[in-house]
C-alpha cells in the first residue's frame, strides 16, 4: 500500500513462486486464513467498511497488534473478482472511494496527512480524465460520508 499516494496493490509472484522480498501489508479477504486468537485479539472486520479495503484495515490491525503477515505462494484459489459487485457500478464506485478514504484517514498518519487528500485527487482526477462524469457525484457522496464517519449504507439516496 502506497501511503504516499493513497494507492493498494495486490502482492503478486514470479512463475518460481518465491514471495515477495518485503513483508507484506496486506492479505486479500477473499484468501485470509487466520488464527481463532487473532479474532479473539483484534475483533472481525469493521463494519465502518461495507465493502473494500476491510481486509488491509484488518491486516494493519493485525499487525499492529505483533501478528504477522504471511502467504503460501504454493496455494491456489479461485477467486470471481466482481463476482459481490460489478466492475465499476455505481455502488462498487461509491464504496471503492469511501472506504479507501476511510483507511487513508485511519492510517496515513504524521508526515502523511497528506495520502487522504491525495487519494482525493487522484479519484476525481480520474473519474473526469476517463469521462466517468456520472460517478464524480457518487465519489463526492462517498468522501462527504466517509469525513463525516456515517455509517455505511448499502447505497447512498
């Protein structure tokens, strides 16, 4: 997770299997496994995140609570990505861009309270640069929201 520019990217490896040679920050919740005395030790997922970016703030959770991140690059799973929501709908638009700004605020911390303005940025800079004009409002809901710590909806009025 860029903490700079309020970016995620999956951990991904060679054809060889061999991980990734810095730790971690995340593990996708479509493929976490973790220990009963994880949950027991920092709760379930927060339901400030209806849907995204749920499993980094779990995962940092986690981690700043001593366990570690780990993978199994030799294990295999099949995951329908889309499959919960279609690929830039309105309601995946909205909660991308509401629960990302959530985490950025909740993490991005000190000399980077700058990543939630720039995650900002970045997203309306992107909904015009590929003319997705009908998503700009949905975006805006999304952040007002996510400033104003609401609670999540399924989808805004």
């Amino acid at each position: 997770i860029n903490h700079y520019l309020g970016a995620s990217r999956f951990a991904r490896y060679k054809a060889n299997g061999h991980a990734p040679r810095r730790p971690l920050d995340y593990i996708n919740g479509a493929s976490l496994l973790a220990r009963s005395a994880v949950i027991k030790d920092i709760g379930l997922f927060d339901q400030k995140f209806f849907i995204y970016w749920e499993d980094a703030d779990w995962s940092y959770k986690a981690k700043g609570a001593g366990w570690k991140i780990a993978w199994a690059p030799q294990a295999k799973l099949w995951h329908k990505e889309g499959a919960t929501m279609r690929h830039r709908s309105s309601i995946s638009e909205y909660h991308h861009a509401r629960s990302g700004l959530i985490f950025f605020l909740r993490y991005c911390t000190s000399y980077r309270f700058l990543t939630p303005w720039i995650f900002i940025a970045l997203k309306t800079g992107s909904r015009l640069f590929h003319g997705h004009f009908a998503h700009l409002k949905l975006t805006a809901k999304a952040f007002i929201s996510a400033l104003l710590g609401q609670p999540a909806t399924e989808m805004p009025e």
